[in-house]
C-alpha cells in the first residue's frame, strides 16, 4: 500500500462539519430544535444538582452518584450541542483542528465516565436491595468517592487513547467530516494511513474498559431479580423494584440509543446522525425527568424549595 499521501496531521489546521444533508431551509429549524432540547438539558441537570446539593436528606450515595450524572450529562451535551448549533447558521462550518482534538477527547472522557457510575450505581442498588443491613458499611462516602473518582480515571485513560490514536493518523485525502460533531469513526474515514492500530486499540478500550461496566450492571440486577423474586410480601417487591426502575431506565436508554448508533450500517449515515442526536441531547434531557417523577425524595425536595421560595415572595 505504501503511502497514500504526502500530507499528515500537522499540515491541517482545521476540519468541516457537513452536519445533516438537508436542504438550507430546514438548518434553522435544526437550529431550534436543539437550542429547544439543549436548554431543557441546562434546566433539568442544573437543577437536578441544585436539589441535591442544598437538600440534606439527599446526602446518600445514590444521589451523590446522580449529582455525578447530571454533571456528566451535562458536560458532554455542552461540548457537542453550542458548537453543532453554531454550524447550522454557519455557512462555512469550520471547526479548528485543536479544537476537534478537544471535543473528541472531552467528549469521550465524559461518555466513558458515565458507563462507569451507572456501573458504581447498579452496585449501590445491589447492596441497597441484596445486603441492605450492610448498605451503610460497604456504600461509606469514602468508597463512593473513590468509585467515582475511578470512573474519571478510567475515562481520562479512555479518551487519551482516542483523541491521541485518532489523530495520529495522516489526513491528505480529505477535512470534510460526515457529522455534526468530531466523530471519531467519521475521522477515521477521511485518514489515507493505515486504520490496524486504531482498530486495536478500540478494540481494547471495547475489552477492559466499556464490557467492564456493562457486566457489573448485568450481575448486580441478576442478583437484584433474584432476591426481590424471594421477597414473600408484594409490597415490598413493588418497592425494590420502584428503587431501581429509574436506573434501569437511564441505562436502556444510554446503551441502547450507543448500540443502535454502531448497529446502522455505514452506509446509512444521516440515520447515524439522528441516532447520535438521541444519546448527546435527547438521553441528557430525559434523565432528570426519569429520576425526578419516579423518585418521591426528588420531588419532596423540589416541594420544599419551592415552598420556601414562595414565603420568602
């Protein structure tokens, strides 16, 4: 094969977002669509956060992981969202080659992050439901702040990988990617070197990174069904299984709408786009919804901030 061109990444200064293929009329409607779903993102997460952090009651490690979410939902739409509703009213849609580096690699940072505390929730549920007499010995707020601060980790290793295996590669055939965003399968595309590496590598983040979480979460609702299935009164089933339903919900959604993503053929790259829509914006805005209208100490907390607001009006 040799090699297939002259140039490399250091001769390209920037890249273009083809975005969806539509007709220029529809551009601004996209633009609405997501300034529509991405501010209902900043709404739902912020205040998400804002409850359990001046709400005492909600000082447990299910919330302290929830807060965490809502942080991570929120950054990772925010590194997408502005700069994908700026190249809709764009004519040029240019996105720097720093700046590409900087949304894959933040961007994969915080989506690997979020499989891990999903992962360190379904635990929490585990032990809540399965060895609730211990749940205050093995869920310490120290352990909980290591789980979380391991999830980090993992995803600063993850997204170090990408961005750097990524972008390593020589660009001398084309900048034009067929996204909204940095994508790094549509990167990958435009590369004229030899894509083995990279392909290793994902491979291996797949292995020891992203199967990790998924058994975690499958084995601790294994045990939970097991356990709950054992429990004599129906009352209390029907309560270890409301206690769990929202992050069940959370995570089909994530891993679902991710998997759909990389089950489309690539031939069929604006339905990619659309899917890709639902796990960046549309899994963001309805996360809040799911644990704020099913979770009773959620909506007991918002009760009492806004009654406080309006005796204070």
């Amino acid at each position: 094969m040799g090699d297939k061109g002259a140039g490399n990444h250091s001769d390209v200064t920037d890249f273009i977002l083809v975005g969806f293929r539509v007709r220029p009329e529809f551009h601004s409607l996209f633009f609405l669509l997501f300034l529509l779903v991405y501010g209902m993102v900043l709404l739902g997460n912020i205040s998400m956060m804002a409850i359990i952090v001046t709400d005492s009651q909600l000082n447990t490690p299910m919330y302290f992981f929830l807060g965490n979410l809502s942080f991570i939902d929120l950054s990772y739409s925010t590194i997408i969202a502005p700069k994908a509703m700026v190249n809709f009213l764009s004519e040029k849609k240019i996105v720097s080659f720093a700046g590409c580096v900087a949304q894959l690699f933040f961007f994969t940072l915080f989506i690997v992050t979020e499989g891990f505390v999903l992962a360190a929730m379904a635990y929490d549920r585990f032990i809540a439901i399965c060895n609730p007499l211990l749940y205050g010995v093995h869920m310490s707020r120290h352990l909980c702040t290591q789980m979380v601060a391991g999830s980090y980790f993992c995803g600063w290793v993850s997204s170090i990988l990408q961005a750097s295996i990524t972008f390593s590669a020589s660009f001398c055939a084309s900048r034009v990617i067929d996204h909204f965003y940095c994508d790094s399968y549509q990167i990958e595309k435009i590369s004229c070197s030899s894509l083995f590496v990279n392909k290793i590598v994902s491979f291996s983040l797949a292995a020891f990174i992203i199967l990790p979480t998924i058994v975690v979460i499958v084995v601790s609702y294994v045990y939970i069904v097991t356990t709950v299935l054992k429990t004599p009164s129906s009352e209390g089933r029907k309560k270890a299984f409301s206690s769990c339903s929202s992050h069940l919900g959370v995570v089909s959604l994530l891993y679902g709408t991710v998997s759909f993503v990389y089950l489309i053929p690539p031939s069929n790259p604006e339905l990619r786009k659309v899917a890709s829509v639902f796990y960046i914006l549309v899994t963001p805005m309805l996360n809040p919804l799911i644990y704020s209208l099913r979770n009773k100490d959620v909506k007991q907390a918002l009760r009492k901030i806004l009654w406080r607001r309006k005796a204070l009006s």
